[in-house]
C-alpha cells in the first residue's frame, strides 16, 4: 500500500506507524542532484526521514511512504537498521 499524502504529526514530524493498526512504516526517497541522470530510489526508516526533512539543504526527497507488511530483513539505505515488519517473524539474525 502506497501512501502518497503524509500527514505530518502536530510537531512537525512524520509518523513511524499507520493508524489504525499501528502498522510500521517506511519511506521512499530519492537523491535530487540524481535527477538529470535518472532516478535512483532509497529505502527510509522514519529516524531517517525525519532527520532529512528537518535539514533544510537535505539532498533527500521524500517520495511516498508504505507499510512493511511481511519483509523481516527490510533495512533503511542511509543508516542500516531493519525496519520492523507487520506480520512477518521477528527473530532473524541482524
């Protein structure tokens, strides 16, 4: 499921999980000095994405965010956490 309007949180920030359900999220983004050469597109983890959005000279544009139903090895492309999951089995090696 992709959730291409974000509603910022009341501080500013953008949100870990989806309501209702609590489901985590993640963020698509995109580098912008890449876009005359083509597009190359980064998995986010909210840390991440709040921290790029707080930097006003950010290179990091937001694209969409998604839900991580089931990938229990699903990590963030800037700082390497894994990004937890909905339903699939917590108990990988990390």
């Amino acid at each position: 499921m992709k959730i291409r309007h974000i509603e910022r949180l009341s501080d500013g920030s953008l949100p870990t999980v989806v309501w209702p359900g609590g489901y985590p999220m993640y963020y698509v983004g995109k580098e912008v000095y890449l876009e005359p050469y083509g597009t190359e597109y980064f998995i986010v983890c909210p840390d991440c994405a709040n921290s790029a959005i707080r930097k006003k000279d950010s290179e990091l544009v937001l694209v969409e965010g998604e839900i991580n139903w089931e990938n229990p090895s699903l990590c963030c492309d800037l700082c390497n956490r894994r990004i937890p999951s909905a339903y699939a089995d917590e108990d990988i090696d990390e």
